[in-house]
C-alpha cells in the first residue's frame, strides 16, 4: 500500500510540476486516502481542494465531477439533458 501511495505521490507531484497545477481533487478509499495524504509534500498538500473518502467504482464519472465540483451541477444537468435526446438515444421510426 505504501509502494502504491508513493507512485501516486509523485505522479501528482509530476503533474503540479510541469503542468502547474492550481488545485488537487482526491478521491480513494480510507486507507489508501490515508496512505497518500501522509506521503504528500506539504506544498502539495496545501493545493488539496476536495478530498472524498470512498469507493465509487460502480458510480457514473458525471456524478463523481458534481461530487467534486457542485458548481458545476447546472452544467452537468445540461449535458445530461443532451445526451437524452440525442440521435444515438432516439428509437427508430416504424
């Protein structure tokens, strides 16, 4: 668990360095979340926005996005409302 918290540890210390990065949203289950929050380098740990402790494996991507952005909620909604009536969604005429 260590080896992997480590390895995301410097993917995100990678990525906040060449693509500077304003802020971090986390998600994992507790103890990964755990493991990673206590390798995490304190300027790293200061651009933390939203951390969520949980498994969302089974959860759709636009709603893991609302759950970190809720601003972003209306946005999603329309997206959602797009994707219903879209061609691909349609039956076809009899």
């Amino acid at each position: 668990l260590k080896t992997f918290a480590n390895d995301v540890v410097s993917h995100i210390a990678s990525a906040v360095n060449t693509q500077k990065v304003g802020s971090i949203y986390l998600s994992a289950p507790g103890r990964v979340l755990s493991e990673i929050k206590n390798h995490l380098p304190k300027p790293h740990s200061a651009l933390l926005s939203v951390v969520v402790d949980g498994t969302f494996v089974k959860e759709p991507a636009i709603d893991l996005l609302i759950r970190f952005r809720p601003d972003l909620l209306e946005s999603a909604e329309n997206l959602r409302d797009q994707q219903n009536y879209s061609t691909a969604n349609r039956p076809p005429k009899k």
